[in-house]
C-alpha cells in the first residue's frame, strides 16, 4: 500500500456514500505530526469568484468546494510561481497559497487556466491518526 503523505490522492470508497466526502478525491497538502489536510479536487462549489463581494472585480473563475473545515476563507493550488510569489511548494509541482492578489491579477489577464490554479472554498483537516485509521477502515483508497 502506498504511504500517507503530502502530494498524494485519495479517493472516497464506498464507504462514504451518503456523506460529504461521496465520490470525492482529495489531494493531500499536508500530512505531519500534527496531523493531515487536503483538498477536494473534484467538486465544485457551484459559484464563480467574481460572485464573491470582495472579489467581485476578478473575471469569473470556477470555485471549487475544499471541504467542509474553514469555509469562510478560499485556499489556492496553482502550478504558476512564476507569476504568484509567496507558495509553500508541495512534492508533486504543486504551490499552496501564494500572494492574493497576484492570483487575481493573472486570473484578471488570463495568464492562467483552470489546469494551472484551483481556488477552493473550505478544505480537510484529520487530527494525528484519524486519515491512517479511516484508510485502515476502508474509506478512502490510496
């Protein structure tokens, strides 16, 4: 079985049918002493960034729903540091966060795509041990 750890997905089993987490897939951004966090990277949030009152100067881009800790902040994935600065860089050639208003700006300009950044609404989060022993209980497959 491949390990836990930052930069990987896990995809709900059907264990979790009727739950949030029902046909999801989650990146995982974090997975430490302190415990894990990820992503759902295949659900969307059903509304545009510019729908957002404080940003509603930014062209449309798609939302995405992270999850459901944390809803009333957005969380950034992109594959651009080049054009954001300030992204924690992640295994798989993935950036986490960045400077804000860069990522309007090239959202704004068009220099990127829906492949290139993620916007997500709310994220996972597990305590030390809880995403091991829900693997071990077959909810999520590696």
């Amino acid at each position: 079985m491949r390990e836990l750890k930052a930069g990987i997905y896990i995809k709900s089993t059907a264990a979790l049918v009727g739950s949030f987490f029902e046909h999801t897939t989650i990146l995982i951004v974090e997975h430490n002493e302190a415990g894990s966090t990820g992503f759902i990277t295949d659900k969307s949030f059903g509304k545009s960034l510019h729908e957002l009152i404080e940003f509603n100067h930014a062209k449309p881009f798609p939302l995405m729903d992270g999850g459901p800790v944390d809803r009333a902040h957005l969380f950034v994935l992109h594959k651009r540091p080049d054009l954001i600065e300030g992204g924690k860089q992640l295994p798989n050639g993935l950036f986490l966060g960045g400077n804000m208003e860069q990522v309007i700006e090239a959202i704004n300009t068009r220099d990127v795509n829906e492949q290139e950044i993620q916007i997500f609404i709310g994220y996972c989060g597990w305590d030390l041990g809880e995403l091991e022993a829900e693997v071990e209980e077959g909810s999520w497959s590696l």
